[in-house]
C-alpha cells in the first residue's frame, strides 16, 4: 500500500478491496496512461511555442474597461489563441456566455433565410436544438428565422456516413455542422482522422460550403485540432478544456478570418466587431488557463480511464472502454436504472470540494426536454473541465462524467461512488 492508498483509507474510508483495485487498473490500463500523456505533452510544447512566438508579457495580462478601445491583451491572447489552433482568425471573449452560445453566435452569423444547416453527426444535443428550432417554439430560433436544418446520422458504427452525406448535399446547403463530442448520446466522439477525411470529401464537390466543428469537449485530446483537419470554423468553452480551469467564463470561436468576423459581428455590431468588448479581469486567468489546460485535460482523461475501468469491473457499460483511444474527455456510463445512477452521482456531489454536504436533487433546466441530474461542486459554476456528472433522467438511464482537476481526486471521487453503489 502506497501512502496515497494510506491516505485514502484512513481519511476517506476507502475499503481495503478498493485500494487493490485501484493498483489493479492502473497496472492493467499503464499503456493508456501513457498516451495520454503523450498527447497532453505535446500539446503543452505547441502552447508554449505559440506565447513566445506571440511575445506575449506581463502587460498583455491586464484588462480594460469601458469599450475596450485598445485593449492589446485582449488582442494578443486572440492572436495565441489562433496559433494554437492553427486559424487564420479567434475571437476570445468573456461576454460569450457559454460554448452554446459560441455556436448559436457562429450559425446565426451564416446562416440566413432560405440556407440550410446540414448536421452531418446525427441530431445535435439538447440545448443546440432548441437554437436551431427543432424543440421549442423560440420565435428567434433558425427554423423560425427561415433557416432550413436536415440531419444525416452516423452509421451504426459511429462513423460519418460518406455517401449520405454527399447525397444529403443540395443546393441551398451553406453549412455542415460536426459535432465533435458523444452529447448525450451513446456513441464515440468522433477523431480528427474521420473529420479530415470527410472535410476533404465533401471540398473535392463542393467547395464552397462552410464545415463548422462544434469542438466542445475535445481541445488537446489529440495531436491537432479540427481546423488542420480541413474545418472552416470551430467554437467551444472557455470552461471546459482550453480555459484550464482558470478562466471564470467565457468562449471562443476560431477559423477562417472573414468567417470569424462575421461571428463577431453578430457577437457585437456591424462596424464594429472585434474592436469593442473590455476585458476587465479577464486576460490573466484566460492566459494562464490555456498555458495549464493540457495538463488538466491530462488529469481528466487519466480519471476518466480509471473511471471507465471501475464501473466496467462493476457489470456496467462504458463508452469508452479503458483501454479505447479518446478523443474527448467524456465517459459515459449506462446504468441500466434510475437508482444506481443517482446513487453515483451522489458519491460524486459527496467527494466534491464545494458542496459536499448537497444531495443532487433532478431538475428542468432551460434547453433541455428531460429532467437532467447535474453533481459536482466545482469552482465555477457549471465547469466541466472540474469532476462533474450529468444526466437527463430517461432510460437507459446514462450518466456522462468529465472533467477533474487532478487524477487522485477522480480516483478518490469515484471510488466513493462505487462503495455507494453497492451499498
């Protein structure tokens, strides 16, 4: 027993099984721990090739006020954001809310009446949904402002489905939307190498439509990111992966520069796009979150294997298997029933640093149709790079745990939850 194992023993009240169970997985699963590591490495060499290539300093890390005229922080941390993500053009801002509105801010920026959104990964998640009009009756939702959307699903397999997809192409097509994590559906996310090679598909016959990623959930999970594999546009969270659990909130939107304009245009108003927007408080977490978000995307990918691993021990079904290569950093878990999947997610709400004494109660949230399961005390609010667990309350009843902060806490977390379950 090693005194990280004593430790959880004598102040956890980790069983004695547990413990060898948790050197068991990490003996059984080293191969995996080692990728990811080596992605995560990787990714934080390209970070740091892009701040001293963008020769950014300590002035670059304080905020403005006002209109924001000037703010060179703000205009640096864009320009290093485009270097990582290999984009002619990033629009970074603490006034976009949430990566939902990244992507409603990008769609709504392209798409006009009489265009057609063409989802080429099956249905979007709950809350896009409601964006482009296929729930609700939002009176500013796509649909009603005359935009036309038709959904292609994966194959059976979790792969694009080329021919369809081509086939499903017309001539008021204008943007393909891929989305790169599970949502909450039962399905791998999809890699870089299948992005590359329907982009690259869809561009030799028809050039000129716009491939948007929605790329939630998947920063520095692989060696590139979605625009090297031939992508126009890209938006995401500054709390999930990229904002390294430093940035307070946030999102950002990155790709082709006059596409990128139009989205900050429609992000604040004609004439005057990316020139206005203060930054406050917001360049120096945002700077120092995306120099250690790989190394929080490392501990959280680490704990999802582990987690995998457990549950998987345990009779449940997991996607992705702990061994399986990943390309984001959520772990799905079908627990098959309503009372082994709130048992979890209290053992999760029990181990968080913040409101540990909170029983996670279901509830309607805005966006999403079914009463959804939400456990995690995190430091900001609704973080998802921090250890959290989710899930709409309808069968077969699958929780989608990510992020963490460090591997010893998503150990810790998720062997609590496991002695609940066999409480």
């Amino acid at each position: 027993m090693n005194a990280f194992q004593r430790q959880l023993a004598q102040q956890c009240g980790i069983k004695e099984a547990a413990l060898a169970e948790i050197s068991e997985i990490e003996e059984r699963y080293a191969a995996a721990y080692a990728r990811v590591d080596e992605m995560t490495n990787a990714a934080q060499l390209r970070i740091l090739a892009a701040f001293q290539a963008e020769n950014v300093g300590d002035f670059h890390l304080h905020g403005s006020t006002g209109y924001g005229y000037g703010d060179i922080g703000r205009d640096k941390l864009e320009e290093v954001w485009a270097r990582v993500f290999q984009a002619e053009s990033a629009l970074v801002r603490s006034n976009i809310v949430s990566g939902t509105h990244a992507i409603a801010t990008v769609l709504s920026a392209l798409l006009g009446p009489g265009d057609e959104l063409l989802s080429i990964s099956g249905m979007p998640y709950d809350t896009l949904q409601t964006i482009i009009g296929e729930s609700g009756d939002d009176p500013q939702s796509l649909k009603a402002l005359g935009v036309r959307h038709r959904v292609v699903p994966l194959t059976a397999d979790g792969d694009f489905d080329d021919q369809a997809i081509l086939a499903a192409i017309g001539p008021q097509t204008k943007v393909i939307s891929i989305q790169r994590s599970r949502g909450y559906l039962w399905r791998p996310s999809l890699n870089i190498e299948k992005i590359r090679r329907i982009t690259s598909l869809i561009r030799d016959r028809f050039a000129d439509i716009i491939i948007f990623v929605d790329n939630c959930y998947g920063e520095f999970v692989e060696e590139e990111e979605p625009l090297a594999a031939g992508a126009d546009i890209i938006a995401g969270s500054l709390i999930k992966n990229p904002g390294g659990a430093l940035a307070p909130r946030g999102g950002y939107i990155a790709g082709r520069e006059d596409l990128v304009r139009r989205a900050a245009t429609r992000l604040t108003a004609p004439g005057i796009a990316f020139e206005v927007g203060s930054a406050l408080d917001f360049n120096r977490p945002a700077f120092q979150g995306l120099f250690m978000a790989p190394l929080i995307v490392q501990q959280a990918l680490k704990g999802a294997i582990f987690a995998s691993a457990m549950l998987e021990n345990r009779g449940f079904a997991v996607s992705p298997g702990p061994a399986e290569w990943r390309t984001d950093i959520i772990q799905a878990i079908r627990f098959g029933a309503e009372a082994p999947l709130l048992a979890f997610a209290e053992g999760i709400q029990a181990a968080s640093p913040l409101e540990s004494y909170v029983h996670p109660e279901a509830a309607f949230l805005p966006g999403y149709e079914d009463a959804v399961i939400m456990a995690g005390g995190t430091f900001t609010q609704g973080s998802s790079i921090e250890l959290s667990i989710d899930a709409p309350l309808r069968a077969p009843y699958i929780g989608y745990m990510q992020g963490g902060l460090s591997y010893a806490h998503v150990v810790y977390a998720v062997t609590l939850a496991c002695q609940r379950l066999e409480a």
